[in-house]
C-alpha cells in the first residue's frame, strides 16, 4: 500500500462543467485546464554534484530552489444562483426530458458571470463515467441559431438609426414571400397578426415584421450592429473552448438570408453572447467582456490578481437602450412571455423559438430549442439571464411552458436572495 494525493471536489456536480477535473497529473478541463500553469505550482529541486553513479559527492556546492504551491482562483460566480439555476435546470429535466437545458446568468454592469450551467452535467470525482459531452459548458462552447430572441438586435439597430415607429401600422397574413421562399409567422395557421403596430410586433414576435424592419436597415448596416454586439466572434472569456459562432460577412448575403437573419435564422450564436448582448441593451448600451475568476491569490492569501470590468465598446445609446427596455417589458405584460411574468418584479425580456436543422439539412417541424433572455428588476437592472431548453420530448412543446416558467423561477428566487426590493408597480388607470 501507498499514499498518493486525489483532487477532491465537495461541491460535486455543482459548477462541475465550469469548474472541470484533474486528470492523472494535470488539469483536463474547464477552468481546472484554462489556469493549469497557476493552479499546478512547481515542484522544488537540489542541486548538487554527482558522481557516474548518481552518488552525491561531498562538497561545499550546492543549490536548493523551494518547492512553489499553485494561486487559488475566486470565482465571480455566485455560489447560491449557482445553485437555484442547476436545481431549475434539474426540474425541467423531470417535467420536460429535453434532450439539454442551460442558464447563464450574468451581472450587466460588469460582465461578471455568476451562475452558469447545463443538463446533463458529471460529477468531477467520477469523471471516467460520464460522456464527454457532459463535460462541456454548452452556454459558452455550443452555438446554435437563436431565433426570436435575436429580434432584439434588430430591434436595437432600427432604433438606434431612427427608422422604428412603434405606431406605425404592418400588416402580417401570416407569411412573407422573399425571393421565391415563402417565410411564415407562428401565427400562419390562425392567418396571421392582421393589421399590427410595430409595437405590438415586438411582444408578438412577428417574423414578417422585423423582416420589414432588416429590410429597412439594409445588410450593410444590420451586420454592423450584429457585430458591433459581438456576435461572430470570441468574447474572450477566461474558459477552454469557446466558440464564436458563425456569422456569414454581409457581401455572401441576399435578400433571403438578409430577411432570415433579421429574425435569427441562418446564424448561430451561444448564450453567453446573448445574455452580454441583452445585458448592453438593459445598461445604457455598454457592452462588457465577461469573466468568471474574480481574484487570484496566493498561498499566503496576498492578493496576484483582481479582475475588473472591461468596456469594450458603447452599442447603442442610453436613449435607445431606455426604448429597448420598454420594449422588451411590453412582451412579458403584453406578449409572447407572459408566463414569465415576475412576483413583486418588474422584468424584461424576449422568447425564442428556433428550428433545428435535421439529417437532411431541412429545418425540424417537430424539433425547437425554446429560450428566453432578459433581466430585472428593469428600474436598475441586477441581473441577465439566458435560458434554453432543447427539444423537449414530455408534455407541452412550447416556451410559454418550458423556458419562460424556467426565468421565472430562477430569477424570481434569485432576486429575493440578493435583497432586491420589489419595483413599485404602476398603478393600472382608473384606480
């Protein structure tokens, strides 16, 4: 028998995908590889002479280099989100089977991220038991097409530029005709939205209306915005991984892929460019870089490292950003997000449903991912939160009863944690 040391983790699943493991001798995934040359340290040495055999030889000569412990990493995240976001992804788990649910919740005023997750996950101290896609943090290594919640961006642009008038009448059949594709509304089987103000488009999310809308920007200046929230490319968050997602240049686009973009189809991203872009809608404007290690120290606790907010760019201005949050308000009062109306908060946000691509390279009629991203409380806005649930296969198929109740539930709770007083809500007319 022999002693021999083991990484421990106490928190087991918590955090698992983000934290990782330590393989044999070195860290194999999440932040456990991503800090690998400041968590290992290094191991001390003697030098001295030696004869052909090895053997130490007497002598004055010698050179000792102490052994070096490796820094420890504070996390930004918050131990408590943490916790009711992976319990909430669990529930919807059980009530709804999809095949993976996710969250990430991030500070909009800094881009720090303090909760972030997905189902299935692995317990680090049995790592050799689970697939190695459980390993994977989805929010930031995956990207897919988002959907309606990507409307925002559009939303964003057409403001910014002054060419969005929420009294001005649309009308929706149902459908849209672009370059001999016909695109549909959700609302198709009914005949569509009728005669709509581009208001009322925004909470009930029609496609032919924020087509209009890009069409009205043009390629050129939509993509500017598109890029301008960071979308196709890397946010430099300090984790293994991450992936860009795909972003055509505006020249490889027509009509039709103008058209689909405008309402998130045809372009992938990852939640964690999402809840920053949303996060920037809700600030004033500002986009941040987004970090989860807060603090490096020591072994003797002297602090080597403080992270601090990092501006990388204004997108929109404070005047826009107000516009969006009213917006983004009025689909939960009024819209498509109802059901993620908060208890004792006002809330923001935007649904999302998104085909997926089949085998054959059509899009799914069966297959959704359903997402919601927004904040609270809106009069200082505390928290972002992006979620997703993809391809449920048990009971209701639709976001009003997967994703949006899943916001609801983590932010609700996640609020009343942080101390957040209620908003004072307006007072409806004639009371």
């Amino acid at each position: 028998f022999f002693n021999e040391e083991k990484r421990d983790y106490p928190g087991g699943n918590l955090a698992s995908q983000l934290i990782g493991f330590v393989g044999m001798d070195q860290g194999w995934s999440g932040l456990e590889v991503y800090y690998e040359d400041l968590l290992s340290g290094s191991e001390g040495r003697l030098l001295f002479p030696a004869d052909a055999w090895g053997r130490q030889v007497p002598h004055d000569f010698n050179r000792l280099t102490a052994p070096r412990q490796g820094l420890d990493l504070y996390l930004a995240l918050d131990e408590t989100i943490q916790h009711i976001v992976e319990r909430e992804l669990d529930r919807i788990m059980e009530e709804s089977a999809p095949r993976q649910a996710m969250a990430i919740a991030v500070d909009p005023n800094s881009g720090a991220v303090l909760a972030v997750a997905a189902r299935p996950d692995y317990n680090p101290n049995d790592y050799g038991y689970y697939n190695e896609d459980n390993w994977l943090l989805t929010p930031v290594t995956s990207a897919f097409e988002p959907g309606s919640t990507f409307k925002m961006v559009t939303l964003a642009a057409v403001m910014e530029e002054g060419l969005f008038n929420p009294d001005e009448y649309y009308y929706c059949p149902g459908h849209i005709t672009v370059s001999g594709r016909r695109i549909n509304c959700w609302t198709v089987d009914r005949g569509g939205h009728g005669n709509i103000t581009f208001y009322d488009s925004v909470g009930g999310s029609c496609n032919p209306a924020f087509i209009e809308l890009g069409n009205r920007l043009g390629k050129d200046k939509l993509f500017e915005y598109i890029e301008a929230f960071g979308f196709g490319s890397l946010t430099g968050i300090d984790y293994p991984g991450e992936s860009p997602g795909m972003v055509f240049p505006p020249e490889s686009q027509g009509p039709l892929e103008l058209a689909t973009t405008s309402f998130g189809q045809g372009i992938s991203v990852t939640p964690l460019q999402q809840v920053l872009a949303v996060a920037a809608m809700a600030n004033g404007g500002y986009l941040y870089k987004p970090y989860l290690v807060d603090e490096i120290r020591d072994q003797d606790d002297h602090l080597v490292y403080k992270s601090e907010p990092i501006l990388v760019r204004q997108v929109v201005s404070g005047e826009t950003s107000k516009k969006l949050v009213q917006m983004m308000e009025s689909v939960i009062l009024e819209g498509t997000g109802s059901t993620a109306k908060l208890d004792g908060y006002r809330a923001a946000g935007k649904t999302g449903t998104a085909e997926k691509l089949g085998p054959d390279g059509s899009y799914s009629s069966t297959d959704f991912i359903y997402s919601f991203v927004g904040f609270a409380p809106i009069e200082d806005p505390r928290l972002v939160l992006y979620v997703a649930v993809d391809s449920v296969t048990r009971g209701p198929r639709f976001g009003s009863y997967t994703s949006a109740p899943l916001f609801k539930r983590i932010m609700e709770e996640s609020l009343n944690y942080l101390l957040v007083s209620p908003s004072e809500l307006p007072v409806p007319e004639g009371e």
